[in-house]
C-alpha cells in the first residue's frame, strides 16, 4: 500500500469542494441581476458530483490490483435549477417589463449560506484526513530510528 | 544461510501496517464522498482473519502461519479486504472518529517496531567485546 493514493483521494474531495464553493459564489454573485440585452437570465447553479471510478489505464498499469481500489470524487456536472425568476414590482426600473414587473434569478440566499456551511465543513473534513495520511506517513519514516 | 532476523513478528506488523493504510484511503475516499448520493461508505474488515493468524502463533506452524499473512497481505495489496457497508450514507464524525482511531493505531504499530528493533539492538551490542 502507498499513500499516493490517500493523497489523491482527499485532493479530489477537496477539489470538488472547492468547485462547489465557487457555484455557491456565483449563485450569490448574480442574485439581484437583471436579464440579458438577449433576454436570458441567470439561473442559479448546483455542482453534482459523484464517486471516481478507477481509470482503465490504471488498471492497465496496475494489473495486481483490480479495480477495487477507490479512487476519490470528481464534479459530474454543474446543472442549472428549474426554478422561474423571482418578478418583484419596480415599475420605474429599466428592466421592468409593461407590468412593472422585474424578474431577478431565483437565488435562494438561506438555502446558499446553508450548503456554503457544509461545503466548508466537508472541505475541513478532507484537510484533516490529508493531515492525518501525512502524519502517518512522517510516522513511517521514524522506523529504525535509533532511540 | 541468512538469519531471518524479522521472523513471523515483523511480517505480522507489514500486514497490519498495509491495512492500516488501506483502512485510511477507505476513510478519505468515504469523507470525499460524504455527499455523493447513493454512496455506500468502505470499511475494511481483516482483524478477524488476523485473530485467527495470531492463534496459531506460538504454536509448531510456523509455516502455514506465514502462508496465511501473505495470502492477507495479497487481499489488503489487491484491495479485495475493501468492502461496501450497507448502512445508508456517510457519517462525517463516524469518519473522523475512525482516521483518528486508525492514525493511533498505526503509530502504536510503528511504537512497537521500534521497541522491538531496539531490543535486538541491544542483543547485538551487549556481547562485551
């Protein structure tokens, strides 16, 4: 067994985080833009990522371990919510529409604060588990150390 | 004729060594998919078989002992030890309470090694010539 691959799991998972947090920063970013000269208008994100699955070229590489061996997280896609834009009643505003209404994305900003707390929990999470694959590691070297 | 100086003792730790690190990428791969829906956490189970290669330790066989902690050794390398729990999704302080117990584990290993050096050590240096 070698730490690389302890190394590269919690990096994956701190890589996918972090691509989280930034969806969460863009959700924030647009939550009071107004639509497009084109027409569109933003549409809150979420980053779906799921388990990575052990390259075939690994395994190829590797043929004493099959592919059992994980292999960490990766983004799977960033898929737009279908929620409709939140109309708020601004009849003076330059966007309005004949109504008086403005559409603004339907940014839920509770909803983002709470998944932004768990993305930086679970980025904490990936930390501690490289710093502990790390002190193992250091641990290792000691061995025969003279005492 | 080289003296195996290791012994069963040294291979006993390089087993439980490698599950220790085994154990770790199980726990980081389960962290790194605390939120993957659908995820079911790694565990790595290999004490029980270790138990049984402890039981016949002392005992006359010696070599059937060593046939066993290589067979293990082949099933931590391979990843075959690595199994799916069925029990829903990840529990993140689960997780943490498990790296910590497993990092501990592995120092305490690593402790034990070098005591063990250090007693042969001192057999080597204490012939008084």
């Amino acid at each position: 067994m070698d730490y690389t691959s302890a190394f590269a799991i919690s990096a994956s998972g701190m890589d996918v985080e972090k691509s989280r947090l930034e969806t969460i920063a863009l959700n924030l970013a647009n939550v009071n833009s107004t639509a497009a000269t084109d027409g569109t208008l933003y549409q809150p994100v979420r980053l779906l990522s799921g388990e990575k699955s052990t390259g075939s070229f690994d395994v190829m590489l590797n043929r004493f371990a099959p592919a059992q061996l994980p292999a960490g997280v990766e983004v799977r896609d960033v898929a737009p919510l279908s929620d409709g834009p939140r109309l708020v009643h601004e009849p003076g505003h330059p966007a309005a529409d004949e109504a008086g209404f403005v559409a603004y994305p339907n940014v839920n900003p509770v909803s983002e604060m709470l998944l932004l707390i768990e993305t930086t929990r679970s980025y904490e999470a990936n930390v501690r588990a490289l710093n502990a694959a790390k002190t193992m590691a250091l641990a290792a070297l000691e061995i025969g150390r003279a005492r | 004729m080289a003296i195996d100086l290791g012994g069963v003792t040294v291979q006993a730790v390089r087993v439980a060594l490698d599950a220790a690190v085994l154990r770790h990428v199980a726990i980081a791969n389960n962290i790194a998919n605390a939120k993957t829906p659908g995820y079911q956490p790694l565990r790595v189970s290999f004490e029980d078989q270790l138990q049984r290669a402890g039981q016949m330790l002392g005992g006359s066989d010696d070599a059937a002992l060593k046939s066993q902690l290589t067979r293990l050794a082949g099933e931590i390398e391979s990843g075959r030890a690595l199994k799916n729990a069925d029990n829903g999704p990840v529990q993140l302080d689960r997780e943490m309470v498990s790296l910590a117990d497993n990092s501990l584990r592995y120092r305490a290993l690593l402790q034990g090694m070098g005591t063990r050096t250090a007693i042969l050590k001192l057999a080597i240096n204490s012939t008084g010539v």
